[in-house]
C-alpha cells in the first residue's frame, strides 16, 4: 500500500458524478466518460469524503473503516486517481 497515499489530501474530480445504488454507487466521469461501479456502501461514503482538505486516513477514521481494510481502500482510491475520478487536492486547486 502506497503510505504517502494514506496522508495525502484527496478530492473527487470536478468531472465526476456519483450516484447512490443500493449495491454502492456509479461513478461517471463526463470528461474520460468512464463508468466504474463502487460495490461498497462504505466506499460511497469514503469517496463522499474526499474533500480536498483531509487527509485520506482521517476520511477513513471519519468513515469508521477498520485499519485492517485501509490498504484495500488504498488500493481502490489509488485505482480511481489513475482513472483520474479521484485528484490530488493540488490539482483542484489549480496548484498541481
């Protein structure tokens, strides 16, 4: 698991819209028009958090997601930035 993803700051792309699904979510990305499936109501809530101002462990906390699943969130989240649904807080900000 990438460590310096757990304590860096994450956003959803501006592009990306989310929407609520009994299994997750639907995540679609209008610029790539990429549709991913999130297959976990607590991965919903985790994105949800991703708001460009806490750190990725801190959403986990907030989310109350046990440690022991951290480096399998980390893995989701680090497969959704390469998709570009998730970006860096810099980059929101015109800083990346």
């Amino acid at each position: 698991m990438p460590v310096n993803l757990l304590n860096e700051r994450l956003a959803l792309s501006p592009s990306l819209a989310l929407r609520p699904e009994p299994f997750g979510a639907l995540a679609y990305h209008f610029g790539t028009r990429r549709l991913t499936f999130l297959k976990r109501p607590e991965l919903l809530e985790v994105m949800r958090g991703l708001d460009g101002d806490r750190q990725l462990s801190e959403v986990l906390v907030a989310c109350q997601i046990p440690s022991a699943q951290w480096p399998v969130y980390a893995q989701t989240i680090e497969r959704l930035i390469d998709s570009g649904m998730v970006v860096t807080a810099a980059e929101v900000k015109g800083d990346g």
